[in-house]
C-alpha cells in the first residue's frame, strides 16, 4: 500500500514538473521609469498620473508653542506632453491650511541618468476659526526647481532643490487685514526621493525634505512674526496610483 502511494505521489510530481516545464516564463519587463512620479524622464504623451500620500512635518517651537507633527495630505499629479515637457500639479492640505500648485517641467534623460527643470506657481488658502481665532491668509508663492535622477530597473533616487519666492502674502483677522507683504525670497528646499517597486506596476515612495524658510505655509494664519530662517524637516511617503 505504501509503494503503491510513492508511486502514485511520484507521478503526480513528475506530471506537475512536466506541465510547468512546457509553460513558458514571462520576461519581467517592470521598468521603474514608466510609473515613476518625481524621476526626471520623458512622460508619455497625453498620460495623466496620480500619487497621494502623507507629510510628517514638525514645526518649529517658536511658531507651536508645543512640537506637533501636523500631517500633510498630499495629491500629485502629472500630465505628459510632446517635445519632453509634462504638466505637474500638487495639491497639499491640512483643511484649516491649503495650498494648489501648478507649473511646467522639461525633462532630459541619458542612460540611467535624469535632468528636470520646472517652476510652479502657488495658492495658498488658510481659514483658522478655532480655538477663538478667526484669521485667514491668501497667498501666491514661485517655486522654481531643478531636479536630478539615478535609476534602476526597479528603484529609482531623485534630488530636487527649489527656491521659495513669495509674490504676494495678506493675513486677515476678521475684516482686517494683518500683514501684508510682496515679493520676498521666503528660502529654499532641498528633498531626496527614493521610489521603489513593491509589487506588478504599484510604487511607494519615501521622501526627505529640509524646508528652510521663514515663513512656513501652514502657519500662516498664526501671525508669525519672527525675522529668522528655519529648518523644517518633513517626511513625505506616497503610492502611484
């Protein structure tokens, strides 16, 4: 009885060994290009692409009276064009803080190696009626960025600096209006991007982003007075959608 079940156990192994033998393997051809949303590269003509995902930011204690990691709720979005430009937009949210950015990028790619060039333009919109307050802030910022890319079939690395110039700032308490100011460079940010494939076409990315500014945007409805330039560190994470 037990040879008979070796027997038989060895035959079916030896079938199901044939049987996977005569299927044929499929190439991965995953390449971390394609669905990559910060790698500078040509995106495809006429594709539009979505990431969403959270910061982690921590204010400084100057502006908080207690260090509060406010997180971010952030939605990314690129749109190809012919002759190597794209269309980027991000939408970044705290509800009482927002901010929509739109602008154009031209890319240049060579091997594993990327090149983008962009500017944005920002609106920021705060309403804080809480806590006793009721202060709003309008805002139009400049981001003009550069970003340079190393990739792998699978992972790819991508560092973007941008400076951070305020064209037009006004904060409200009430009907009156606060602070008012134009055309200032508010600092620069300087991010590190780490995109990697988890599983089929689906990308999680990591981000590390050092703000140093004055004013931050977020905390804007604060009436933050302090002349002074900050490092503000920010942990950014996201899936392409």
């Amino acid at each position: 009885m037990i040879s008979r079940f070796i027997l038989l156990s060895c035959f079916v192994l030896g079938a199901l060994t044939l049987l996977s033998a005569q299927e044929p393997v499929r190439p991965d051809t995953f390449d971390i290009t394609n669905p990559s949303m910060h790698f500078p590269h040509q995106y495809k003509k006429w594709k539009f692409q979505v990431s969403a995902g959270l910061s982690m930011v921590r204010p400084p204690k100057d502006i908080l009276e207690s260090a509060i990691q406010a997180p971010l709720v952030n939605i990314h979005a690129t749109f190809g064009l012919p002759w190597k430009l794209s269309v980027e937009g991000d939408l970044t949210t705290i509800v009482v803080s927002n901010q929509l950015a739109l602008g154009p990028r031209l890319s240049f790619m060579q091997h594993n190696y990327g090149v983008k060039i962009g500017w944005d333009v920002g609106y920021v919109y705060g309403v804080l009626r809480q806590f006793g307050f009721n202060n709003s802030t309008r805002a139009w910022i400049h981001y003009p960025n550069i970003s340079l890319g190393y990739k792998l079939k699978k992972m790819a690395f991508t560092l973007k600096g941008e400076l951070v110039a305020v064209a037009k700032v006004s904060t409200r308490s009430g009907e009156n209006e606060v602070t008012g100011s134009r055309n200032f460079i508010n600092g620069a940010t300087a991010a590190l991007y780490m995109e990697q494939r988890l599983y089929k076409n689906t990308v999680f990315v990591i981000g590390l982003k050092d703000n140093y500014l004055k004013y931050y945007w977020p905390t804007w409805m604060l009436f933050s007075t302090f002349n002074r330039f900050y490092h503000i560190p920010e942990l950014y994470f996201s899936w392409v959608l």
